[in-house]
C-alpha cells in the first residue's frame, strides 16, 4: 500500500492485521474495526479490548464465535477457523507470526490415522449394535489433534511467556553485579544504576502478574474454560448451518478438511457429554501458568535481594551517621575545654594596671600551665561521661 492508501486507511481508522488459516497461510488486511467485528462476530466492546491505545487489563475472553486475546504486545482474535493478528509488522509481534506459519498447518498423517481408526470402530460398533464412538478423539489420542484455537493460543501464550521470561534473565544478569558493586561501594553512579534497575524490575513484576492471574482466573473457572472450545460450540450449531458453511468451501479444501474432521470430533465430544471437559486446555494452561509463575517468582527473589541491599545499605549509613554525631561530639568537648582556657587567658591579658603584675613573672607560667590542665581535665571528664551514658563507643 502505497503512502496516499495509508493515509486513506488512517483517516477511516484502519489497521493492519493479518488472518492466518489452519494451513499457516497468511493474509495482511487493512481493514477498519467494524470490518473485523463482522469478520470475527465480535462486540464494538472485545475491539477496545484489544485496542493498543487504550490502557485494558490482560484478557483471554471467550466469545460465542471468537477468543478476544489481550496480553503483552499480543492483541488477536482467534476463531475457529482463523486468528486474526493486530499490527503484524511490529518488532515484537513478527516473530510470533513466523511461529503461526510454522505450526499451524495441520497434521495429516495424525488426521489419516485418526479417521482410519474411526472407520474402523465405526464398523464394530454397528456389528455390535451399539453407538459410534470413533477413538481418535479418546484422551490418548486427541492431544495430537488440538483444534485450531487451541494451537494459536498455544504460540501467542508460549511467545507471551517466553518474552517475559527473557526480559526476567536479562534484568537478573544486570542486577546481582550491579547491586554487589553498590554494596562494595556506595557512590552517586551505583545508586543511579541501581535505581533505573528497580523502576524496570517493578514494572516487569506488574506485567508478569497481569499474565498470571489472567491465567489463574481461566483455570479457576470451568464455564470460561468451555467457553474457549469454539470447535465444541460449532458442533452444537444446527447441522444444516454447519452443511451450509462447509459446502461454501472448494472441494479437497484443507480448510475443509479440517473443518469437517473437527466437526465430527466435537460432534463425539458432545455425544459422550463432554460439553464442559476442559482438560486438554486445563493441561495446556496450566503448563504455561508454571512458566510465568516461576518468571514471577524469580523477580519476587530478585526483589528480595534488592531488599536486602537497601536494607544493608541503610545500616550502613546509619553506622556512618552514628560515627559523625561521635565526631561532632568529640569535637564538641574540644571547644569546651578550649573555650575555658581561652577565658582564662582573656581574663589576664586585659590591660587593667594591677600591682600583682609588676615584677611577677612566674605568674605566667602558672597560669599557662594550670589553664592547659583544667582544659585537659574538662575534656577528658566530658568523654568519660559521654562513654558512661553509652552516647560514643570505644
């Protein structure tokens, strides 16, 4: 798009995403919100969600038709059959669409085999008269099938955590030698460094436990885990609707493959009345909340360290200022016992004639003499005092 298509894309509140299939493939669309909530069958409510410039919680909201993604730097919309990717062409949002269009495309080989062995239980289950229940969606065997939602938000949050998790050993590499050389010693430069480190380690948490409790919230909660399964919900939808949207698609489609093979698999799902077994997205939670949990808990050490080190810091300088009030008091005995001798001494250098002072030179050094020891005495009986009362150490 040239700058004139920009700027018409601009003036109507365009945007660029990109909407990946089930087979990987992408396609970039500059399109408004009001095309996108038609596309995903959203409310004007999930678009603001997901809109960057407005300050919205994390959020993994399950929608009747659509997953409404808002975590980190990641704002998608994920349906049945697509995931719709805000601002692909962002520094930190292109490589999880590289990872989209390497693990998106479907398994075929898992697929083949999974409706050969339902083919095949299919037929011994009707010699036996009994239901067709096919095995490729049993608890051994549908993990090699997750439906298509389930495997991008697989990337975003395996992208999301994998970030933060990377900024987390990046700050722990840049902290413990900056807060042992503050300990070694305190200067303006260390406590700067220092204090830049903290202000990022204090947003980095804030960020991290955002994730994390959106990932507890989800796994707290079955109904919102169900409501994730929008394979599930299709196959609960009117049959003819389902014929309608399959036969839309061209022949030996892929999407049509997928779409059809998922069908069948919620279709089972809902015959064993499975409608609110969430283990397979439980399982797929919980892995990634162990990871931002353990993120979580080494900046919660990192923090503690960082604790510490103004905790020693501070005793530090409390022994320092404890050492300066010594001096101060020190110096403050000097003055006093300075200050008698220099009374002593302005008292016999006034110039008032007295007769003692004829002829009376000894007297000088009398009174240098005994002046000089009752300073040293007054000193010392204030240092003495000083230690007695515990006010200066050895």
């Amino acid at each position: 798009m040239g700058r004139d298509g920009r700027s018409a894309a601009a003036a109507t509140g365009a945007r660029s995403w990109i909407s990946m299939d089930c087979t990987g493939r992408g396609i970039v669309l500059d399109v408004d919100k009001h095309e996108i909530m038609r596309r995903a069958q959203i409310h004007a409510r999930d678009m603001r969600i997901i809109d960057p410039l407005l300050s919205y919680p994390s959020a993994i909201l399950g929608r009747e038709k659509a997953i409404v993604l808002n975590l980190e730097h990641i704002k998608a919309i994920i349906t049945a059959e697509e995931i719709l990717l805000r601002d692909p062409s962002e520094e930190n949002v292109t490589p999880v669409v590289q990872e989209l269009h390497r693990r998106l495309p479907p398994i075929v080989a898992h697929q083949a085999e999974g409706e050969g062995r339902g083919q095949h239980e299919a037929e011994s289950a009707e010699e036996a008269g009994g239901q067709i229940y096919p095995s490729y969606y049993s608890s051994s065997f549908y993990p090699l099938v997750s439906p298509f939602e389930f495997r991008a938000l697989e990337v975003a949050l395996e992208a999301i955590c994998s970030s933060l998790d990377a900024r987390t050993m990046e700050l722990e590499i840049d902290a413990y030698p900056a807060l042992d050389e503050l300990t070694a010693k305190i200067c303006s430069r260390n406590l700067d460094r220092v204090r830049k480190l903290k202000s990022a380690m204090t947003r980095l948490i804030a960020r991290v436990q955002k994730v994390r409790d959106e990932l507890e919230r989800l796994l707290d909660d079955d109904n919102d885990m169900a409501d994730l399964y929008l394979s599930r919900k299709m196959a609960t939808e009117s049959p003819c609707l389902v014929d309608s949207a399959v036969s839309d698609l061209a022949p030996n489609s892929p999407v049509l493959v997928s779409k059809t093979s998922r069908v069948s698999r919620t279709s089972v799902a809902t015959l064993h009345g499975n409608e609110y077994n969430v283990e397979e997205l439980e399982m797929l939670l919980e892995a990634y909340f162990i990871q931002i949990d353990g993120s979580l808990n080494r900046l919660n050490t990192l923090r503690e360290y960082v604790d510490d080190t103004e905790d020693y810091i501070n005793f530090q300088l409390d022994n320092h200022r404890n050492q300066l009030i010594q001096l101060e008091l020190f110096l403050s005995a000097c003055t006093v016992s300075l200050t008698f001798y220099s009374l002593v001494g302005g008292i016999f250098g006034m110039n008032i004639p007295y007769s003692w002072n004829d002829n009376h030179g000894y007297v000088f050094r009398w009174v240098v003499g005994v002046g000089g020891l009752l300073s040293g005495l007054i000193l010392i009986v204030v240092l003495v005092y000083a230690r007695y009362k515990g006010l200066i150490g050895a």
